[in-house]
C-alpha cells in the first residue's frame, strides 16, 4: 500500500511550501518587515516673540531663554525641548531659540529662515499677541495678512526642512490677563507705567460700554488669529500640529504671570505653556514623555 503514504508526503511538502510562500509575501511588504521607528529630532528651535524667548521668567526685564517653555534647559520648566531629550536621541545640546521680545508676525519669516540655516527639525511657533497688543486698535495687524505671514514661514520651512516638524501654539487670551488682573493695584500700576497691551489693558476699571466693546474687539481679534493658526497647519498637512485652543482655553491665574510686569509668563506659566503644548505632539514622540529628569 503505497498509496497512502506518498499521498500524506504530498500534501505536507505542499503545505510546508505554502507556509514559506505565505512569509515571503509578507516579508516583502516594506511596511509590515520594519517597525516604524519613534520621531526623534535633532534640532529644535522656538519661534515667536517675548513669551518663548522667557522674558521676565527669571530676571528684571530680559529675556530667560533657560525658562521657555520651548527650547529651554530648566528643570523646572520641562519644556519641549527636555522631554523630547528624555525620549532619546541625538537632541542633546540642540536646542536654539530665535523668538525675540515684541517679535509679530511680520518677523516669522526671517526666524524661520535661520532655523532652517541652524537644520532645526522641529520648530514651535507661538506669535500674535503683539499683533495685537499694540497702541492703537486701529494698528493691530489684519486677519487676512497675519495669516498669510505664517503661512509663507511655514511654507520656507517646507522648502528648506522638508523632513520638519512644527507645533504651532495658540495665543493665550489676553482678556483673560485682564479678568485676573484689574482688580489688582499693583498689576494695574505696571500696566499703566509700562503701556502694557494698551488695547487690552488701557483704563482696566473702566466699565464704559466703549471701553467693553474694544476689549471685546481686542478678544476677537486673537480668537481669529487663532482660527487662522489652524488652518494653515491644516493646509501644512500631518507634520504640523495646532494646539487646538488648548493654551487660548486655559484659564491662567495672577500665579502664572511675572511680577515684574504682570504680563509675560513666569516660571511656572513658562511650564503651565509646556505641559499645555506638548499634549499635540507627544505621540509623534511614542511613549507620553511627561517628567523628564532634571538637567544634569
């Protein structure tokens, strides 16, 4: 009877020879042989003005790029730039802030380009509050053209970074500075010496139906700032992030801001910016990199 036995032989060369074919197949899908590997970046580089470059965070009017909640190295802080060194990678030391103090958006562009000459791979942008924080209200900058400004920095960053990565983080709510604040002497005192945000923070008593209606202006304007944030990082595509509002949205207290000037973000609003931030980007990342260790 050799029927039987030549039969079972058959029938197991033929499955093993199916098995082989059917891994073959698999192994030759690019995707399905190699992992994705975790986002890491090399480079990165805060843009924006006063509020990424640190001002006031720890000394008396100048910038504290230590501070940002960006790119700097404080512990305390646990910017963007320390917790993507916690992930690894080769990010150690490269961290470079370009944001200038008073910095609008009419200035975007040019950082751009020198964090695209410094190779910077990811960059954060957070700019607009001195578009609108300006002496008239008639001078705040357009909608259509604050938009446009982003949009052609974005569009450099594309062309000279191609393999980039950007956050864009929305402007926090200067009426919300002022909700916390007016009833404050002494912040109502630097806002008045200093001509803090004007627009906003001009005659804080002041209950007069034209004093309400432009800070509600004011407030509008940089709701529609924000609005054109997402959009152009939408129109970027998957490689850039918007914050969702989730910075505009959160309602900050007197804790949170310097009190030197009872404007710009102190320590603690400098980390409140970071943990707020980094939550678009952090499965870019891979595992969720919230405590990073302190600086050595």
């Amino acid at each position: 009877m050799t029927g039987g036995p030549m039969t079972r032989r058959t029938v197991t060369t033929f499955t093993t020879v199916t098995a082989l074919l059917s891994v073959t197949a698999v192994s030759a899908d690019p995707a399905a042989a190699v992992p994705a590997q975790p986002w890491r970046p090399a480079v990165m580089a805060a843009l924006g003005d006063s509020i990424s470059a640190g001002f006031n965070a720890c000394g008396w009017y100048v910038s504290c790029t230590s501070r940002s909640w960006s790119a700097g190295d404080h512990a305390d802080v646990r910017s963007h730039y320390l917790r993507l060194r916690a992930a690894g990678g080769d990010i150690g030391g490269h961290n470079v802030n370009l944001a200038v103090p008073g910095a609008t958006s009419a200035n975007l562009a040019g950082q751009m380009r020198q964090a695209i000459a410094r190779r910077a791979d990811y960059v954060t942008i957070l700019i607009g509050a001195q578009d609108a924080c300006v002496p008239e209200e008639r001078r705040m900058t357009p909608v259509g053209v604050y938009q446009r400004r982003v949009a052609e920095a974005l569009r450099l960053f594309r062309q000279g970074r191609p393999d980039g990565r950007v956050l864009v983080a929305s402007i926090p709510d200067i009426k919300r500075l002022w909700q916390v604040g007016k009833d404050d002497p002494i912040a109502r005192g630097f806002w008045a010496v200093a001509r803090i945000c004007p627009t906003m923070l001009a005659r804080p008593t002041s209950t007069a139906g034209a004093d309400r209606a432009r800070r509600d202006r004011v407030r509008a304007r940089v709701v529609a700032y924000n609005a054109a944030l997402a959009r152009v990082c939408a129109d970027y595509g998957p490689a850039c992030r918007f914050d969702g509002n989730a910075l505009f949205d959160y309602r900050f207290t007197l804790d949170h801001v310097s009190r030197w000037d009872y404007f710009h973000p102190n320590a603690d609003g400098q980390r409140l910016i970071a943990a707020q931030t980094f939550d678009a980007v952090d499965d870019w990342v891979g595992p969720s990199v919230r405590e990073p260790a302190a600086a050595p």
